[in-house]
C-alpha cells in the first residue's frame, strides 16, 4: 500500500490480470474458462443502441465495508457494475482507501451488449482496512511485473503466498501435500474422509456396519493464478472397496501475504438412502508435532462471545507439587515453558505420571448447545471437559513452534457439526472438521411418509386439495441433491493468544465483504434498474420503508426464533403458518419448506441492494447456498430442476425451472464472484431439455404430451419456465459472450413476440437446438398469477433495455398493462377477459414498469392504487406481532399471525419495484 497524490491518481494503474499473462495459463474448458476481456464484436440485432465510445471521463464506483473489519483482511473478493459503455474491456482498475492505494487483481464477469463490461471482479490482498471513502476506478492498464501465487512443474502446484507455502500433487488422492509457514510444515496430507452406516432397521434391534470412504481425486484445475489471488479446483469421489459415493468439488483459495486458505466444500448426494446412512463428512489432515514437549503442545477450541477453551495435553497446572509460575504462566499463555532443567525434582522425575489428553473433541449436535470432551487414549474414558451454547466452530492444534488453526463456517448454524483432534501425544497430530458429526445421529434422508394410497395422478390431486403436497412415487428421493460448506486453514509460526484465536474465528464464521455502495448500485442500470434507494421525505414512502424493514426483520427472527438451522436446512424459510398451533407448518405437505417460493431470494437480494445492511447480505448469502444447492437436483433423473416447497426439501414431485433458475443465483454471484454459484448458473443453460420427460402439467393437461423425449422440442411455458430458461441464457450471455446462448435467447425472445397473444398465449413447443418457439396454432389466451412472480418479471426488466427487439418489448409492455387491467380493456385488446386472477398486488410492479417505459403517468396511478388495493396480497400493514407464551407454546414467541413468506415477498418485491419505477406517483 501507497500514498498517492490526487496528481497520480489517475496516471497510475494497478495489477490487472483481466488479460494479463497470468490468464494465458487459465484452462479453457467450458465449465471453467474465464474470458479475458477482449471485447468482441456483436450482430446489430443483439444491442439495444449501436455501440458508443466509452465515455472520456471514467466513472468512480464508491465502495463500502459491510462491516467494518477490525483485524488485517486475509484477502477479499467483491464485484462492481458498471453503467453501458462506461468502461471499455481492456481497462486496467485502481482501487483506492482515501488517497491510499492497494493492488487489486481484477478479472471481467460480465459485459454489455456493445461489448463494455458490465461487472467485474477484484481481489484484495491481506492488509490492513483502513476507514475511509474506499473506491474503484478504471485506469489505462499495466504491465504487471508481479510474480504468481501458482508455480507449475509437470508433478505439483506450488503455492506462495508470502506467509503460506502449499505443495499440491497433480496425481494423488490428498488435497494437498504440505501447508508451511516459516520454513515449517505445519500441516500434511489433507484428504476428505466419508463414513457411511449401512442398517437393517431403525428401532432397538438395529444391526449396522460402518464403513470409511475416503476421497479419491479425479481431477485437477488451477482455476486462477494471479499475483494476488489463485483458485485450485478439485474433483472427484469418496471410495470404498470398489464402490463410489458423494461426488465432491473443493475449491481452494490463496491470497498473497495471507497464512490463511480458505475450502468452499461441495458434496453431491448419490447414495440409496434406504440403505447408507451418512455417518460422517469431513476434512482430515495431519499436524507434525516433532519432539515438542507434551506440555508445550495446546489445544484450542473457540466457543462463543469470543471464548476459548485453551488446554495443553499435559497440563502442568493445579498439580500438588507446583512446577512455579515460569511454567504455569507460560503454559497457559500457550508460550514456551522453560527447560525441564529448570523444574525442581519433585516435578520434574514424576512428569511421566501425569495424564497426557491425546484426544479431543468439540461436538455441536443442536443450534443451541455444545461440549468438548478429552480423552488420554482409545479404549479409556472421555472426560466431560466443558459446555457452551454455539461453538464459533475455529480450534487449533500446535506449539509455540507453530501449528494449524482450522474452523468451519457457519458452524453451529449448520449442526451437527465436530471439530476431532486426535493423537496429540504422537509426533503426528491429527485433524478432522466434520461437516456431518459422526457423534449424532446417522442422517436420515428417507421420504417420511410411504405414500398413503397415491398411486395414480387422481390421488395425488386429491392429496393436494387437502395438504398442499404434489406427491408422486419416486419423486420424492434425495438423489443428486448437493450441499456445499465453508472452511478454513490457518498455517501458524506459533500457538495464538486467545485473544487472537478468537478474531481468527470471526473472520472465518464472518469473512469480510466489500461491496459497491447503494447508490452505485442503483445508479448503474443493473438487474433492470428495479430497485431505488430508500426514501422517507413523504410520509406515503416512509411507511412503505418501514414495513419493509419489518418483514426483513421479522424472518432474520422467524430465523433465530424458529431454529431453521441444520445442514440441510439453514438459508430457507418456511412457507405458511399455522395459527391454531403457533408454528410455521413444518409438517403439512407443501405449506413447509419455502424452496424460493414467489421469489424470496430475489426478495432478500433486493432488499440487500438498496439497503445495504450486513445481516441482509448474510441472509441472502445463506438462502442462495442452500436454496441453488439443497433444492436442486444435480444429477439424476431430475437433474437440473429443482423441487417445489415440501416437508422435505426433496420432496415435492413438482421438478421446476422456476426453483433452480440461474436468475435468484446471480445477485450473489455477481457481488462476490463466487465460483460454484457460477458453476449452478451454467448448469442451467441445457435445464430446458428436461421438460422433455419431466413434463410440469402432466397431472392437470391432459392434451400435454407425456414427452418429447426424442426430438428436438419441448413444451415450455412463456412465464415459470421460459422465464429460468432466460436468465440462464442471458447470464452465460453476459458472462462469456457466448453466441449460441444469445442466439437462442433473441430466437425465443423473437418468437414470443410473434405468438397470436406474445405472452398471453401462455406456451408453446420450443425447438431445443434454436430456442424458436413454434407459433401456437389455436390462437388460445392462457394466463397464469404464477407466471411472472418467479423471475419471469426482473429477466424481462433486463432484457428490453439490452436488446433493440422492439416487438417483444411491446409484447412485455402489453402483458405489464393488461394483466390487472379491466375486464373490458382486456376483451378490447385480446377478445376476452382474463377471468379471475390472483396476485394482483405482486403484479402492481408489472404496470409500473409499463408506466416507466412509455411514460404513461395514469399508469403510475393505477400501479399505486393495485399496490394499495391489495387483492391477492396484503392490504393493510402487518407490522405488530402478539406476545404468545407458555403453556400455549412451548417456549414464549412474538407471532405475525398474518404474515406468510409468499404475501411477503411478493409485497416487498411490489413494494420496492413501485418505488423504483413509479415512486412520483405515489400519492396521487
């Protein structure tokens, strides 16, 4: 870091690795290619206005600290937009702390249709976040004469990041060979372990074998490499005596002057799950401890309001003969103990006498309760050693000639969860972060019920009426749904203070985030301009801001309140409640898990743009993960669709685009440019293909064909389904300038419009290779409320100000106007109403975008008066909760009793739409 002048500012440049060589060395597979920056050179067709100049004065994008860090950063990764044709893609970045300046390495994530970036990436070294305006601008590029953090032989990856050495095997089965700080290895052989319980039954008689698989890797990727940040992909299964299960992805992350990597885990779910019982998912490795005296080896366990349980394995403390406060005192500092020479003879010839803990473990089986337990060696007791509630999930296993410091994110968030170290009294020490806890219960993942009689669709329509769940036999299974976990390895020249292990542990359980400021955001023109900056100067806005703040407020409680935590559980919401009982409907068909339902993450991304708050940020962040990974089939016979609200989050029998659409995924990709987000949206792009055989109205149309599994076509829906199938599109579009994706996506675009009603014809048959819809011949209306309440409205928001296709503009702007329009206005223009409609107030934002776009102020009225109305919606505020308390509930609770997850989502994507395109109006 640098002082600069105002002077130098704009003559200087910073590493910019957008094109530089360090890219060369990028594979250019499909799946993980990033594109270099070169802008390339599109069809008139794709553009909305002809290509312009980028603009002579270069725009300056304000940043800001979620939270304002407190310890040095280890290294950051945020993304920045950019208005159309302000920034040309060769541009070099410079990133500024008041008038301090930082070397970034940037890379593009997105472009505009004229070629100019949209959004890109930059990495921040580790070093220190001074308070100040922070901010980033593009500068005429340099060469960078900086040296990779990734140095390739034909057998290993060699990682330097300054403090940080790792050795990676190119053919082996471990993630890597060797961490090392210092000159010292610190920690080996790090390898992922899975146990699985195979059982018979599940009552008193159970007979059960457990078997240990362990990971076995396929294949090797140096994603990035870059002088401040590299990124090494590895893929493959866990194996055992011939037989495969849980594919997995592990991301490994580096950033130059950091002795931290941070593990972004991926697991795939292939098992049977009426037979292999998940035991245990963890990462193992192994920690030299040498000839370190027992009682100068420590043991660190991180629990909660920064409290550390602080042990050695040969504790030298409260003894009968004192050992003198030289030992004691620096014992329990996790400092050197001087030479034994220096203990009186009545320690020191009965050293050999006191117990040495060779094992411990932190087990953390609920949300709301922990304890860390010792033993001496196999086959002997544990001790009960302490208690706590939620674990910060961070330990430590080493010496004051260093060690490793590991945690899991989202620990006691994701229970059950354990932190094992094992062989402490050895020479070699031994970690294992269970993702899974082999101390709980195996995982269960069965259907938890047998179908009660549904074996036809007359049955299963049946059971909807009465418990809203779509149940289909075999629908229901886990198969190929995934979960992905963060953690991270610290490699250490010494045993850290408490004090210091404890700020280890919040930048694990809370990494820091830079973020471009709400304004920036909202002035760029990105995610169709939908959303617009707080304002409560008039008394109308004011209580519109005020109920938004309380629906967000009063999930991020339903979140504590409610425990919606577990490993497959945390990120979603529940769907309904149940007054009578004063819970969500946890256990009632479809009204449980949430699973996306009317947009809830689009809701909380929104939320998070314009108000820029940490704990919506973390909210939304936890939703995405689970929702892109836990709610989506990612191999499989329902790959990649996901699964419609149910008890289990697998379980509906409804396998939807509108669940996995790439468009709830790319708020948060393009924030933090997240890699396995970016792998979940390119899953997307060939989705549509399953329609084929999994078929969404095949329970209710009976025109629909069963499939259309070998031609070309499928039928695809203009809204739920055409909408995923467009963001999807669209992103790989914009991310990669992919011509097939664009081609594809006008091709539909083009053809809806052509439609004898463009959306109000409700469907047609798509033609897979082209994307061209055929033209539907009985010239049918069909109209549904769900249609535009998944997506389907923020893709078309983008889409008719990136693409000059004037028809199927007017195609979205007379769907806006005329789904809440008169009956008589909509016979007027279609030839019939659209009979009876619901939604009505979630679809007030389709009539103000129309009112934005052609300027048309009764409109804007008319958006505010359908807000208001609150058909199909909330009409009067549900801001107050009622004090419920034992013996009614089981533990005393604040309820909404009006409030449900779809009413508020859709309410406050209305509500902040509105503002965004018709806020004048309101009032009038």
């Amino acid at each position: 870091m640098k002082k600069i002048t105002r002077r130098k500012f704009v003559k200087n440049s910073v590493i910019a690795v957008a094109a530089a060589p360090a890219f060369a060395q990028l594979s250019t597979n499909a799946n993980t290619r990033l594109v270099t920056g070169a802008s390339a050179t599109l069809p008139a067709a794709a553009t909305a206005t002809p290509s312009k100049s980028i603009a002579p004065d270069p725009p300056v994008a304000p940043l800001h600290w979620l939270e304002q860090p407190t310890e040095p950063v280890r290294g950051v990764t945020w993304g920045v937009p950019w208005p159309k044709g302000s920034v040309k893609a060769d541009s070099g970045f410079q990133l500024l702390a008041g008038d301090t300046e930082s070397p970034i390495q940037t890379w593009p994530l997105a472009y505009w249709p004229d070629g100019s970036l949209k959004w890109t990436a930059h990495a921040l070294a580790h070093g220190n976040a001074p308070q100040g305006n922070w901010s980033v601008r593009p500068v005429k590029r340099a060469k960078s004469n900086s040296s990779l953090l990734i140095t390739e032989t034909g057998t290993h990856l060699h990682i330097n990041t300054g403090k940080l050495q790792c050795e990676i095997a190119r053919d082996g089965h471990v993630l890597f060979e060797t961490l090392s700080t210092q000159n010292q290895t610190t920690a080996a052989q790090g390898r992922l372990v899975l146990l699985v319980q195979q059982q018979d039954a599940d009552d008193e008689q159970t007979r059960f074998s457990v078997s240990r698989f362990e990971g076995k890797i396929s294949k090797l990727t140096v994603e990035q490499n870059g002088p401040v940040r590299a990124v090494v992909k590895v893929e493959g299964h866990h194996a055992h005596a011939g037989r495969q299960l849980l594919p997995f992805t592990v991301r490994l992350y580096f950033y130059a002057g950091s002795e931290s990597i941070r593990l972004v885990h991926t697991i795939i779910y292939d098992a049977d799950e009426q037979k292999d019982f998940i035991r245990g998912i963890g990462v193992r490795f192994d920690v030299p401890l040498g000839q370190q005296e027992l009682h100068n080896r420590h043991i660190r366990f991180a629990g909660e309001n920064d409290g550390v349980f602080a042990e050695a394995v040969r504790g030298l403390t409260g003894l009968r003969r004192d050992p003198g406060k030289a030992f004691t005192e620096a014992q329990v500092a996790g400092k050197a103990t001087p030479g034994n020479g220096q203990l009186s003879d009545n320690v020191s010839k009965r050293l050999q006498y006191i117990p040495a803990f060779g094992s411990y473990t932190l087990f953390q089986p609920t949300p709301d309760a922990f304890e860390i337990q010792k033993q001496t060696k196999p086959g002997h007791s544990w001790l009960q050693s302490a208690y706590g509630k939620r674990s910060a999930g961070t330990g430590y296993l080493g010496s004051p000639g260093g060690g490793m410091a590991f945690g899991i994110r989202n620990f006691w968030q994701s229970h059950p969860a354990q932190l094992d170290i094992r062989h402490a009294d050895h020479d070699t020490g031994e970690v294992t972060l269970w993702l899974w806890a082999p101390r709980a219960e195996p995982m269960d993942l069965r259907f938890y019920h047998d179908g009660m009689g549904q074996d036809t669709y007359a049955e299963q329509l049946e059971g909807l009426e009465i418990t809203y769940e779509d149940y289909e036999p075999g629908f229901g299974r886990p198969y190929g749904v995934a979960r992905t976990s963060e953690m991270q390895l610290w490699a250490l020249p010494a045993t850290p203070s408490n004090a210091e292990l404890a700020g280890i542990a919040q930048q694990i359980q809370s990494p820091p985030v830079l973020v471009p400021t709400p304004a920036w955001l909202a002035s760029s023109g990105v995610f169709g301009g939908a959303f617009s900056l707080p304002d409560r100067s008039v008394p109308a806005k004011a209580d519109i801001e005020k109920q938004l703040d309380f629906y967000f407020d009063y999930y991020k409680n339903q979140v504590e309140v409610r425990h919606w935590y577990g490993f497959w559980n945390y990120g979603d919401f529940m769907h309904a409640y149940d007054t009578d009982r004063h819970v969500w409907k946890y256990d009632v068909g479809g009204f449980a898990w949430d699973n996306s339902e009317l947009s809830t993450d689009i809701w909380l991304w929104y939320y998070l743009l314009r108000s820029g708050r940490a704990d919506a940020f973390r909210m939304a962040e936890a939703m995405t993960r689970h929702t892109g990974e836990v709610d989506v089939h990612h191999i499989g016979p329902f790959a990649p669709l996901g699964s419609r609200h149910n008890v289990m989050h697998w379980g509906c029998s409804a396998k939807q685009l509108r669940i996995s659409t790439a468009t709830n995924r790319r708020f948060f990709y393009y924030l933090t440019a997240d890699e396995r987000t970016g792998d979940l949206m390119r899953e997307q792009i060939d989705a549509v293909k399953t329609l084929q055989t999994i078929v969404p109205v095949r329970k209710v149309n009976k025109s629909a064909p069963k499939n259309t599994e070998n031609t070309d076509l499928a039928t695809v829906s203009f809204g739920t389904d055409w909408g995923a199938i467009a963001g999807a599109w669209l992103t790989e579009w914009e991310r990669t300038q992919d011509k097939a994706a664009r081609d594809k996506l006008l091709s539909s675009m083009r053809t809806i419009a052509a439609q004898p009603h463009g959306f109000f014809t409700g469907s047609s048959l798509m033609n897979l290779q082209t994307g061209a819809f055929q033209r539907e011949p009985t010239g049918k209306i069909s109209v549904s409320h769900l249609s535009a309440v998944f997506g389907l409205a923020e893709v078309c928001y983008e889409l008719t100000s990136l693409v000059d296709d004037k028809a199927f503009k007017q195609a979205w702007i007379d769907y806006c106007r005329l789904y809440n329009a008169t009956p008589e206005a909509q016979k007027a223009e279609l030839g019939e109403s659209l009979k009876k409609l619901n939604l009505q107030q979630g679809h007030s934002r389709l009539t103000a975008f129309a009112a934005k776009v052609t300027g048309d102020k009764q409109l804007a009225t008319r958006a505010w008066q359908e807000f208001h109305r609150g058909q199909g919606g909330k009409r009067e505020a549900a801001d107050q909760t009622i004090a419920i308390n034992a013996p009614d509930v089981l533990n005393p609770l604040q309820e909404a009793p009006r409030v449900s997850t779809n009413g508020a989502a859709q309410w406050s994507l209305a509500a902040m739409q509105c503002l965004a395109f018709a806020g004048d109006a309101i009032g009038q």
